[in-house]
C-alpha cells in the first residue's frame, strides 16, 4: 500500500528549457521530511538552530544520509530498498566504513524496480515542483507569488517552518519553492 500523504504524479513531458523530457509516473510525499520522521527512522535529528520542532522540516542532511534514510525507512516498512552499496547489498549496517564519503558516491547504485523510498530524479523533482499535467507554468511551485507558496530569506526571518503552512502546488505537493534544500 502507498503511505496515504503520497500522491501519484502521473508521467508526462515537460520542456526543461534545453529539450524536452518525459517522465514516467512515480509517487511522491506531499511534505517534506520532518525532525520527526527522520528521528525516527535514524535514531537522532541533525537540525538545530533553524528552526526545531518535529513538523519543522529535517535538514543538515547530507546526500549519503538522505539515502540511507530512504533506505532504513523502506526496511523498517517492509519496502524493498532501492539504494545498494557495490556488492554489499541494501542494508546501510553492512556497508562498509567510509561508504559515505565523497570518493565513493559513484559505488552507490539504484533499483529502480524495487518498490522501497528513493529520491526522486532531478527531473522528477522538477516536473513535480511545476505541477506535473497540471501545471499552470507558475514561477514558484504553485504560484506567481513567493510568499504563497515558499519561506524564503524575505520571509522566513532566518529559519525554517513547519511543514505544509504556504499553500500547496497543482498536485498537493508543499514546500516545493522554499524552506529547505532538496536532495534528488
């Protein structure tokens, strides 16, 4: 079954300002990840001095962390994992020391048939954030307006928020422009 705050972007084709790209469908979580999920996938919360607060996005994660998150998540929910390390399999405590290290990003490969979390493409990000088939070619994921959609340096006051308070995209998907990096 599909967590109920993921939504199915239907696949389609979008100009990315250089050629057009299709993207096959895929699900999505409406929000971005909490302090409290991640906390409670990964035993500790990295966030502080931000904005803290279980619905307060997570952030001060690195790439290497956000995998292993996808990971840990989709084995704890009885997912298939997507993500494996070289020859030593999808369970991040088999991996071995020095895994997440800049050098060996490139050893670490994705199945995209097995039916655990992952990142989404670049791609899929984008066309995502542009609201998908329903997209209303917006400047900001959901609006012409910064602050409808997006915290930001102008309105934010140097922090976070909490997930899900500015008004959602065409596809019910939040925080898309603004509040925190995303990693794909």
């Amino acid at each position: 079954p599909i967590p109920l705050s993921f939504i199915h972007v239907v696949g389609g084709t979008f100009f990315n300002g250089t050629s057009n790209v299709t993207i096959s469908g895929f699900y999505m979580d409406k929000y971005e990840v909490t302090q409290e999920n991640f906390l409670s996938v990964m035993g500790y919360d990295p966030a502080s001095a931000y904005g803290d607060g279980n619905t307060y996005p997570v952030y001060q994660v690195s790439w290497f962390r956000a995998i292993e998150y996808c990971n840990r998540r989709s084995m704890q929910e009885g997912y298939t994992p997507c993500y494996s390390y070289l020859s030593y399999g999808t369970n991040p405590d088999s991996w071995p020391s020095g895994w997440d290290t800049a050098a060996h990003h490139t050893n670490i490969s994705c199945n995209w048939s097995a039916n655990g979390y992952r990142l989404p493409t670049e791609m899929e990000s984008w066309f995502a954030a542009r609201g998908g088939n329903l997209t209303h070619n917006y400047n900001f994921s959901g609006s012409n307006s910064f602050d409808a959609v997006g915290w930001y340096n102008g309105n934010s006051g140097g922090t976070t928020h909490p997930i899900g308070l500015k008004a959602p995209n065409e596809l019910g998907l939040y925080d898309m422009s603004g509040n925190v990096f995303e990693w794909v």
